[in-house]
C-alpha cells in the first residue's frame, strides 16, 4: 500500500501546529541546528491551490506506469515552501519503505551545479581563478593531445571536445592510474566549438578545484557552501544516520545502493567526484534554491534548544552570502553553445531540458540526474522545482524527465499573483571574447571597424582590448559614419589616428564605403563592434555590408561582435524596403523596424546576398528577443550626435522617416527626435489633429523652437514636442505616418514631399501619403510583405 506523507495533507491550524512539532522534533533528533525554509500555503504566495492539487494524480501514475517506485516533489514561491509531498515507495520488494519529505536521496548529475559549479564560481570571486583561465595553468598534467587550451569556462558549458565519457575499465585501477588515462585522454572534438555534455569535464574541474584550494571538492563545497546555509543533510559519503533515510538505486553485487554512489565512475574516485557523489533531501536542496533566487544570500534561521515555548520557535536570524549576485548572474546568464544555451554548470535551453517543461522564463536554470532528480530555479517567477525520485530502482528501468517536466508544467501555470522583475546583466560580443580569451581570434591579424560605441562593460574600448590582447594583431581600424569617436555630423569624413593605440583610423564614411583590398593587405579578419539602433535607415547595417561584401572578394575571415537591439527584438514593422530602392541609407530588403541585432543581420546578408565569406557572429549572453535597453544593465553611450537616449531612439524609426523633408525634426535642439516643426507649422493646430488621433503610448504638445543646426537654423519653428507616456504601448513608425497624414491635410502646399521615399523606399506608402489616402489605408500598405519577412528572418536568429 503507497503511503503519502506532505504538509498539503494536514488542515488548518492543527495542520500549523502538528507541521511545527514535527520540525521542532526532528531538529532534536538529529541534533541539528537549522530550520528549514518557511512553509506556507499556496494562496499566500500567489500560486493556485487546485491546480497545484494536480500534481498528486501526475506522480501517482508516474508510479503506476513504472516510471518510479516513488517520488519527492517540492515548490517554493516567494521566499516559502508552498507544496511539499511524498509519493510512493522509496524501496520495494520483500521489505517495502514509504517514501517521505525527509528522505535522502543520490543526487547523481545535480552535483554538477551545486557542489562542482558553485565552488568553481566561489574560487572565481575570489580571485583564485578566472573563467578564461586555462586548466592546465592549474592542473598541467592535463595538457596532452591538445587539451592544453581547454579553458575554464569550456567545461563548465561543456564545450571542451571531450568525450562524454571515458571507459569504466579507465577507473578499475585505483585513482592514480585513472587520473593518469584521464589526462591521456584525446579531444573528440574542437575547443570551444562543439556542445558535448561531458562528465569529464566535471571529473576535471573537481581536480582543479583540488588543486587551487587544497581541499577535495566534498571538503571545499561543505565549508563553503553546505555549512554556511545550514543544509546538514548534504554531502559526498553520508554518515549513517543519513544512510537509513537514504533511497536506494540498483545493486552492487548482492547489496542495494543505500548511501553509495550510483554512478561507477565517482564510485572507484571513493564517492568524491566533480560529476557525481552529492546526496540530499528536498528541503536541503530548496535552501540552496532559495539562496539563488537571492543572488547568493540566504536568511539562516536557527532554534536554540530548549527555546521551544508552546507553539513559538525563539529565532535568530542571520544572513548569510554563499556568493555575490554579479557572480549569481554571471552563473545562470545564457551562453550560447552549438546546440541551444547553456549555463555555467546550469543548463538553459539544450537537448537535456525535457525535464523542464515549457512554461518556464528563459531566465530559468536547471539540471537533471540520471538517478531521477531534478532541480529547475526561475528568478523572473520567483521560483523553485524540486523532484527527487530513484526512478533507477530497482532494475535501472525508471523513466522521468518528460513526467518532471509535465509536474513543471502545472507548477508554473499555477503561479497567479505578480512575478518578480530580474535585473539581469547583459553581456555584449567583446565581452563574451574576452572571457573566451579571444580564441576566435587566435593568430589572426585584426581589421577592427568601429567607433566609440564598440566597449567593453567596464567602459574599455574594443580597439585597447584588443591591442592588448594575446595572440591577437591588431593590424587596422577602420571607422563608420560619425567618425572613430562618434562626434563628426558631417557629409564626408577623412582617415585619422586612433590617439590611444596608435593605429591608422581608415575612414568608412569619406572617399571610399569600404575597405579597399590596399586597406585589407595586412588584414586577415575583419571585426565588427559597433551598436546598431534598430532601424533600417540608420547606416552602421550598411558599414557593415559593405564591410563583408569586400571581405568575401578579399577571402578575409568576418567576425561580429554581436550588441542588443535597443528597441528588443520582437517587433517588426514596415514599411518593406522595395527592390531596387537599394543605397546607403537602405542597404537591404529590410523593414524600417527589423528587430534583429546586428549579428542575426550579418547572418541574413550573407545568405540573401550569396556572399562567400566565413563568417563568425560571437553573441551576446543573457540577452532575450523581448529586452529592449534599460532591460539589460548596459551603459547607455550616444551612437550618433544626435541620439542622445533611449526615448529618442524608440521615436526615431518613425519620426527620422520625414527629415528628408522640409520639417526640422530637432537636429540643432536638445531633444533630436523629440520635437518637430517647421516655420509653416501652427503647433496649436497640429497638435490638437494628432491627439485627437488617440494615438497609442504618445501625446503631443504644441511648442516653438529655433534650431542651432541643419534643417532651418536659426529660425524659428512652430511645431509639436511629442511626449512618450507608454513606451509598451509605442508604435513609433505609425507615429511617423500619422504626423505625415495630418501635414499633408494641414499643409498641402507647404510640405515638400519629393524625397519622402528616401527613407520610406516603399512606393506604395509613398502614393498613400501624398495623395491624401486615409491613415488606416497607409498603415496597411505599411504591412505589405512584413510578415513574409518574419518568416525569412526566422533561421538568422540567434536569440530566444
């Protein structure tokens, strides 16, 4: 008979009372010092009781299909443990044993996380390690067979070009001889290029971890983690009181696996292994859980013996950091590997997250265990996942991850109350390089285009970087519209010298558009690093197609430093560039609002535009397709003279569409943008059409002004100020067709609209305007061929 035993069982305030007994009582018996985590109910963290009652029917027939002999399953949401149950048997046969809350389970490939991965960030932060490090710098026995340039961070996302797994028969020897054959071992695989999920890597990273502290990763991880957050009931080899409660897996010889590793290999590394090893219970593993939700920290709550009155608990309370919250980030950011994303030491979106269902943010980090455990983390939901079962026992047959993902499914979904906002950190290509110790630019001499944009997140300029770089030539730079430092608004730039590094400055914006191959003799790849804006008419996308068109014809190599789009990625909006309208000011057949970044760009060119050209794009970490600017924790820096922030840039795709008319559109003003007008331009009148309008997310203001600059300077202009009060609810390229609907019926004769299309590149939306046709007949002919194009920028993106 299944015996189930969970806090979801008891009601009301006896269910409160008996819970808290029953915690008190085995802090006695076990002599430990730490409560767990808070318990509360669903409803009070925000989460739906009867969907989460859901679960209990999953897991039961879980059981009865043979997935498990039992299971394990705990949530937590806001800060508690809100469900809470135990399912099943944790052994069967002739001596059956229930499963309950309290039982400890072998947490197989969960080591990799929290034991193995957060005590390499832990050397990380403490400066005893860099994630670019080399292993072998640690462990030079290690270097063999071209290993030598496996780094830090390669085995942690598992792109080292190590096999899975090398042969048991390696380990049958005792340590020393399998520790030599692991070292023997041959790359399967190129550095850094290939996801292969790899228990040595983990294996490998235990060793270094050893090497660095001095302590075996069970005596590292219990000092500095397990102890700190009072988890008592984690750890390699548990003593024997931990054994009785232990979940057995299969046999060793005649004997079940109670307390012992599963896995054969950690098993001849006397249970300690950076791959496997770890044992713990639910409710150990959610104070971990918590800790990361809270970037690193942990409310440490401990009861005092003999300070039980009635029903109270005399607390204390302390916090307690395991790590900082840059490394927390740092730790669960998205690193793109050859097959999805990975974490490091975490897995994101791969071919092993069947475990994690379907509802989870993409800020959600997790792993599995091939015993039958699973740990899934979201900070942007403001929540944990735990499932522990022995689905090996008794005969290896068990099968869980797809049901794990289903109970994952209906925890998620039972989420109703408001989720908490992650501040995340974003980090752009040259970043990303560096932590790669530029191994995409390993012996190469580099033409670098780009401007003052192109920086690091601590505000150094890629041009120093990579000057200073190693095994890293910095042979040219080369500079867009606007010039090297981004100050010129001019119509032609000349060449100059970057003051800093000495190097000649070619400009891309004077006699020439693009590299000529006098320019590229000394270049063998050409790098891009410059911040696009995120629409179509703005010339940095056309720098760098011109850029990889004298690539191709020069067989020089293209790498992109890919940057966000600010505007995010999620919304495309015409009008179609029409073919043939093609020029510097309208490189390709884009959409004025394309929503890619300027690596997924660089993707489509070369395969719209057959060009033959080995192209590398090196992503952006951490950064999702909804993520406009202020989401990713980017400094702001001015991309041209006159986009002086974030709200002028949202406008700019609609308003930037008239400045090739006869209406200032606040060049010579504080707020480019912002504001247009004209010396025609009644402010009261145009404005009072607009607003009548109710066009979304804006309002306009009637103003005058007189620009310094550009379209009538020094004359003074009526016109309209336009005022962003919902940027969700923005759609700046409509706001530019309707202020063109409402000048064509105020001012028919005073606006100039023959180089209208210049910018627009779309006859149809052209005809629209000028002849008057309704604002809702413009906008759909704005639509014409967009969501074609959604359709064909589908395989370039890069993103989730």
């Amino acid at each position: 008979m299944m015996k189930r035993m969970g806090f979801n069982a008891l009601a009301g305030a006896f269910a409160l009372h008996v819970v808290l007994v029953l915690q008190v009582m085995l802090v006695l018996q076990t002599n430990l010092s730490a409560e767990r985590l808070p318990i509360g109910t669903p409803d009070s963290a925000g989460m739906d009781t009867e969907r989460l009652k859901g679960i209990e029917q999953l897991v039961l027939d879980g059981i009865q299909d043979g997935k498990m002999p039992g299971a394990v399953v705990c949530v937590g949401h806001r800060g508690k443990i809100v469900y809470l149950e135990a399912f099943g048997n944790r052994q069967v046969g002739d001596d059956p044993q229930p499963m309950t809350t309290e039982t400890v389970f072998d947490m197989a490939s969960i080591t990799k996380p929290v034991a193995t991965a957060t005590s390499v960030m832990k050397l990380v932060e403490d400066g005893h390690l860099q994630l670019g490090s080399k292993v072998i710098d640690f462990f030079p026995e290690f270097a063999p067979y071209g290993k030598d340039e496996i780094t830090i961070q390669d085995m942690l996302v598992h792109q080292s070009g190590l096999i899975p797994d090398n042969a048991l028969a390696d380990y049958l020897d005792g340590p020393e001889l399998a520790w030599k054959r692991i070292c023997d071992l041959k790359l399967v695989a190129p550095v850094g290029q290939e996801f292969k999920y790899s228990d040595v890597n983990f294996i490998v990273l235990a060793k270094v971890i050893e090497k660095v502290s001095g302590k075996n990763v069970d005596e590292y991880s219990q000092e500095n983690i397990f102890t700190p957050l009072g988890m008592s009931e984690s750890g390699y080899n548990p003593r024997e009181e931990l054994k009785q409660r232990t979940a057995p897996t299969e046999k060793r010889g005649e004997q079940w696996m109670r307390g012992e590793v599963h896995d054969p290999r950690a098993f001849e590394l006397g249970g300690v292994a950076g791959h496997a090893g770890l044992f713990s219970t639910a409710q150990d593993l959610a104070i971990y859980a918590q800790m990361m939700l809270e970037e690193g920290e942990s409310q440490h709550r401990e009861i005092q013996r003999g300070e039980i009155q009635g029903d109270k608990v005399k607390q204390g309370d302390q916090r307690v950091r395991i790590l900082s919250p840059a490394t927390v980030r740092k730790m669960t950011s998205a690193y793109r590997v050859s097959r999805g994303s990975r974490g490091l030491g975490w897995d994101k979106q791969s071919p092993y997250s069947s475990n994690r269902g379907d509802l989870l943010s993409p800020s959600a980090f997790g792993h599995g265990g091939f015993t039958g455990t699973v740990l899934w983390i979201d900070p942007e939901l403001d929540l944990f996942f735990i499932f522990l079962s022995n689905r090996v026992h008794p005969s290896g047959k068990g099968s869980v991850n797809q049901l794990a993902g289903q109970i994952l499914n209906v925890v998620a979904s039972s989420i109703v109350g408001d989720t908490l906002s992650v501040a995340r950190e974003v980090q752009a290509g040259i970043d990303v390089l560096e932590s790669q110790n530029f191994r995409s630019l390993a012996n190469q001499r580099v033409g670098l285009i780009t401007n003052h944009t192109g920086r690091s997140m601590d505000g150094r300029s890629t041009a120093e970087i990579l000057k200073s770089a190693p095994a890293v030539t910095l042979a040219a730079l080369f500079s867009p519209e606007h010039g090297f430092e981004g100050k010129l608004d001019v119509s032609k730039i000349g060449d100059s010298e970057d003051a800093k590094t000495g190097i000649q400055v070619f400009s891309l914006y004077g006699e020439t558009r693009r590299p000529t191959p006098e320019m590229l003799a000394e270049v063998d790849t050409l790098v891009f690093d410059i911040q696009d804006i995120g629409a179509r008419f703005y010339t940095y996308i056309s720098t760098m197609g011109e850029a990889m068109e004298a690539a191709a014809a020069a067989k020089k190599r293209f790498v992109v430093l890919d940057r966000p789009n600010p505007l995010g990625g999620l919304v495309v909006t015409g009008p179609m560039l029409d073919p043939g309208k093609e020029s510097f000011v309208g490189y390709h057949r884009l959409p004025v609002r394309h929503g890619m970044t300027i690596g997924e760009i660089a993707q489509l060119l070369k395969s719209e535009r057959k060009l033959d050209i080995d192209l590398d794009v090196v992503c952006c970490e951490g950064w999702r397709r909804q993520d406009v600017w202020d989401a990713t924790g980017l400094t702001w820096i001015n991309p041209s003279p006159n986009m002086r922030c974030l709200t002028q840039a949202f406008l700019y795709p609609g308003v930037g569409l008239l400045e090739t008319t006869n209406v200032s559109v606040g060049r010579g003003t504080d707020t480019p943008f912002e504001v247009l007008g004209a010396p025609w331009i009644n402010g009261q009148d145009l404005s009072r059409m607009l607003n009548a309008r109710h066009i979304p997310g804006v309002r306009f203001v009637p103003i005058e002004f007189t620009p310094n600059a550009s379209q009538f300077k020094d004359k003074a202009c009526g016109g309209i100020n336009i005022v962003l009060t919902d940027r969700s609810a923005l759609e700046p390229v409509r706001v530019g067709l309707e202020i063109a609907t409402c000048l064509r019926h105020l001012y028919p004769d005073d606006w100039e609209t023959k180089n209208l299309d210049r910018l627009l590149c779309n006859s149809a939306v052209y005809e629209s305007i000028v002849s008057g046709a309704s604002i809702e007949s413009t906008l759909a002919r704005s639509m014409d061929d967009v969501s074609e194009f959604r359709s064909k920028r589908q395989p370039y993106l890069l993103y989730e």
